[in-house]
C-alpha cells in the first residue's frame, strides 16, 4: 500500500490555497493509495470546509486523520468543555460526509495492516529538567499555566483555545489509554500508528536537553514540555512486535526515519505554510519511506 504521509497543513486562509496546491501536486506525483494527514489540519470552526477541500484532491482512496492540537482552537469558544464534545460538534460530521477516517474515533482496516492513532497531548514528559530563568526555577506550576516564570510575550496558546486543557496530565493520560484500546481492539499482526505529538524523544526534531545552559536557556527551552507525550511511548513499546511504522507532527520540525525499535518512526516536520510529504511504502517485510521534494510555488 502506497501512503501518502503530511501533517501540520494549517489550512487558514493566509496559505491555504498554496498548501492545497502542493497536496494536489503529491498526488499527482505520486498516486498513492491512501491520503494520512497528522494533526493540525486547520481549526475546529474550519472543519467542514478543509476536509471538503482534501476530500476534492483526492477523490476515490481512504483519507486517514488524527486532529491535532489546533484542530481543537474554538471549540471552548463554543461551549464545549472536552476534547470529545469539540469532535462531535465540529469534526464527526463532516467527516462522515467526507468518509475521511477520523483515528480519534475509529481504526481503519486495510487487507495489509491496521492504522491506529489519535491527537496525543503532551504530558511533560519531554521538559528539560531544571530550568531555570533569572534564578527562577521552572516549576510543574509554571507548566500547567503554560507560561514560563519571568515575564515574557510568549505563552502556551493552546491554554486560551483548548477545552479542558488546564488538566495537561488528565487529557495525556486519557489518549494513551485511548490509543491502547484501539491496538487492544485489532486482532492484526501489523499496525500503523499516527499521532499528531511526538511519542519518542527521537521524532522531537529539537537538540537533546543536555545541550542546554539550564541556567541560561533560550526561552523556547520551556516549551519542550509541549511537544509530546513520553508516556504514550512507553505504551506504544509494549506492542512494538506489531508495530509496522509511526509518523507524527506537531513540533514543525522534520525527524527520522529513526529505527524506534524493530520499527521505523519519523515526524513529518511541515511549517507554516511550508508543507512536506512524504511516501510511505508499506509492503512486507520492512516499510519505506521516501520524502517528497519540498516544493517551491
Ligand atoms: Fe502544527
Ligand atoms: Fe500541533
């Protein structure tokens, strides 16, 4: 099966058109079986439109999902206070419309292997340890508010977007055992794994912790805390006998192909308004994975 593997599109309107051109240029390039699409897609409000938009490019085969975090941007705006309720209200019906396969909600079996995901989180578990800022220790408050503890303009977002997201550990911590449901819920030998956050320290994308001055750190230091979700990892080891591949996005930072394990992993690395694709090649016995040249319009 021919995978034609992006993530981190940001459909808004500043860049969509150019983002929507690449998509169409990879599938003609590239005639892949499958579209899978890593999270951050657009914003709940836009859901309708944008899976509209990839269900036009790519017409006949399945288009494979996971939302990512800015996929749940408005859905406290509108009332709801879960993650679960901003998916039902913005994204199950469109979907549906669209028979775009949301692995936030259901897997999608192919004779070959089963793709199993979901959105992620982040649970801290990738913070450097021992921050500190002007003498100020990083605590796991500072991290919970989203803001670092010397004043600064720059914040965690997703706290004033998100539903429910001041419960950084509860949200985590109800993926993982999402995700493990879903592999628990296929009998197949082999499974393809889509995340938006990064589950392994390798598909970061970022310098390794201890290149850091712990008391002089770079203030995006802090916001290692927010790109993954460590625990998610430590399940996903548990079946790493059926695992035939993982992809994910969400640092905007390009990673891999790492071997994870006995399988392969990489983050797609997509930008704003700077997308990468890549095609994933899933026959037996090893997947390959090929990145598409990124394309200048
Ligand atoms: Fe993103
Ligand atoms: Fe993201």
């Amino acid at each position: 099966m021919k995978l034609l593997v992006t993530s981190d599109l940001h459909l808004v309107r500043a860049w969509r058109e150019m983002v929507l051109k690449a998509l169409i240029q990879w599938v003609r390039e590239a005639s892949p079986d499958a579209l899978v699409v890593a999270g951050d897609i657009a914003v709940a409000a836009e859901a309708d439109t944008v899976l509209g938009e990839l269900r036009r490019i790519f017409p006949d085969g399945p288009i494979i999902i996971v939302l990512g975090n800015h996929d749940f941007w408005g859905g406290a705006l509108a009332g709801c206070r879960t993650l679960a309720a901003t998916v039902e209200r913005f994204w199950q019906v469109p979907a549906e419309r669209y028979q775009v396969t949301l692995l936030d909600q259901e897997n999608f079996y192919s004779d070959e292997l089963t793709f199993v995901g979901g959105y992620g989180h982040y649970d801290l578990g990738f913070a450097a340890p021992g921050l500190r800022y002007e003498g100020k220790i990083v605590t796991r408050e500072h991290y919970l508010r989203g803001r670092p503890p010397i004043e600064s303009p720059l914040r965690w977002r997703d706290f004033d977007w998100m539903p429910g997201v001041t419960d950084v550990p509860k949200i985590a911590h109800a993926q993982v055992e999402a995700v493990q449901s879903k592999i628990l819920a296929t009998s197949s030998r082999r499974i393809f794994v889509v995340l938006h956050t990064p589950p392994f320290e390798e598909l970061l994308g970022v310098p390794d912790a201890s290149m850091l001055d712990l008391n002089d750190p770079p203030i995006r230091a802090f916001f290692r805390a927010y790109l993954g979700n460590r625990a998610m990892g430590d399940m996903l080891r548990l079946y790493s006998e059926q695992i035939a591949g993982v992809v994910c996005g969400h640092t905007h930072r390009a990673a891999g192909p790492v071997d994870l394990g006995g399988f392969p992993g990489f983050n797609v690395g997509s930008d704003y308004g700077a997308p990468r694709g890549f095609v994933v090649d899933t026959n037996e016995p090893t997947i390959g994975i090929r990145s598409i040249p990124e394309l200048v319009i």
